[in-house]
C-alpha cells in the first residue's frame, strides 16, 4: 500500500505543537512532584507565608500551562484529518498523556485545599481567647486564608474544565480517527474490486484467446481435409477419363 503523504508544512506543525504539549506535560507533572512534597508542611512548623505563595506562583503556572496545551491539543485535532497514520498515533499517545497529567493535578490540588481548610479549622480551634489586638490579626490572617481559598476553589473548577475539554478532544480525535479508519477501509474495498475486475477480464481474454486458437485449428484441419478430398476426386476423375479414353480405342 502507498505511504500515506502529508503536506510539509502541517508535518512541521504537528511536530512543533507536540513539542510544546510535552514541555508542558513535563512542567505539569513536576509541580505535581512538588505539591506531593510541599503539603505536608502544611500545618507544621514550616507552614508559613512563603509556603502559601509558592504554592499560589505553581498554580498560576499550571493554569496557564493547562490552557495552552488544552489550545495545542484541538489543533492536533483538527491536524490529524490529513496527519499520517504515525502521527495520528503520536497525537492520540501525547493527548491521552496530557489528559493523565491534568487529572493528577487536579487530585494533588484537591489534597492541598483540603489540607489547607482542615489547617485554617485546626488554627481557629487553637485561637481560645486571646486579646483584642491578637484576636483581630488572627481574623485577618483567617479571612485573607479563605480568600486564598476560594481563589484556589476557583482554579480547582477552571482545572476540572480543562479536563472535561482534554476528554472532549479525545473523544473528537478518536472520531477523526474511526472516520479516518473508515475512508482507508473503502478504498482498499474499491482497490480490491478494481484488482478482481481486472483479473476477471483478464481470465476472460485468455480463455477468448483458447477458443479462437482451437477454431483456427479446427478450420485448417477441415481445410486439410477438403484439399486432400478434392485431391482424390480429381485423381478418380483422371483414371475414369483414362479409362474411357482406353476403351474407345479398344
């Protein structure tokens, strides 16, 4: 069967979009290592401000990451209807490994702000009743957590739609493909009728070529078998005359 060819131009941009889906899955599954790491200080003594912003700058950074490769990936997709069969392939694997990378970010930052909602509860129960000046710091700090919170609750969500749309360009990438399947299964059916036709014409004309070879062979055997008839009648003839001849003399 031909290799299936691919306009070098989209053959470029296939290869430079999976380059950056996989500088990004990469960033996306370290700072998951780093978030596996990093909470379990929370609550403990190396809990503090730091910690908190780190966490924020790695979340800030994996969003964006996520939007771009969610981005790159519809491109494949659409790419992939005149992709060969190798890069459809590459595409299907580095789509499949993104959506993997994103579903473990999202599990780890579900851990993070579970672990920081049980620390802010645990701080507010250790609070007992301190002075005025104390008590309202200790507000301030707890209401500027909550706000951390819900931004990190509001990130959590554009992570889940980010793996929803991930699922949905599987789902499209898998129909491209299916549809693809299919057009190469008809046109090795219409190859293969094409290829029986031929040999059924083919077949046709060699068994024509027998029979008119036979019916020539039959006709110069009658030919043949006329001549040397005539022949004989003519040489009956001959004696006949000469007999007659022999006769009127006598």
């Amino acid at each position: 069967m031909d290799t299936e060819v691919v306009p070098p131009n989209n053959s470029r941009e296939i290869r430079a979009i999976c380059e950056n889906v996989t500088s990004s899955i990469y960033i996306i599954n370290s700072r998951v290592k780093n978030l596996k790491l990093i909470i379990e200080n929370i609550g403990t003594p190396k809990d503090n401000q730091h910690l908190r912003d780190q966490i924020h700058l790695w979340q800030q950074e994996v969003n964006q990451k996520i939007k771009t490769s969610s981005d790159d990936v519809n491109k494949l997709n659409q790419l992939a209807r005149t992709a060969n069969k190798q890069q459809r392939l590459q595409i299907s694997k580095i789509t499949s490994h993104c959506k993997d990378a994103v579903e473990a970010y999202c599990k780890i930052q579900q851990d993070v702000v579970q672990k920081l909602q049980f620390n802010l509860i645990k701080n507010a129960d250790a609070s007992g009743g301190p002075h005025d000046e104390s008590r309202n710091l200790i507000e301030q700090e707890q209401l500027q957590m909550q706000k951390n919170l819900e931004f990190e609750n509001q990130l959590l969500l554009e992570r889940q739609q980010s793996v929803k749309q991930i699922e949905k360009d599987i789902v499209q990438l898998n129909s491209v493909m299916k549809e693809l399947g299919a057009l190469v299964h008809e046109q090795e059916t219409a190859v293969d009728t094409i290829e029986s036709k031929i040999e059924s014409a083919y077949e046709d004309v060699q068994v024509a070529n027998r029979e008119l070879h036979t019916a020539a062979q039959y006709q110069n055997k009658s030919r043949k078998r006329k001549f040397l008839l005539l022949l004989i009648l003519t040489i009956v003839f001959i004696i006949l005359i000469g007999v007659i001849i022999w006769s009127a003399k006598s």
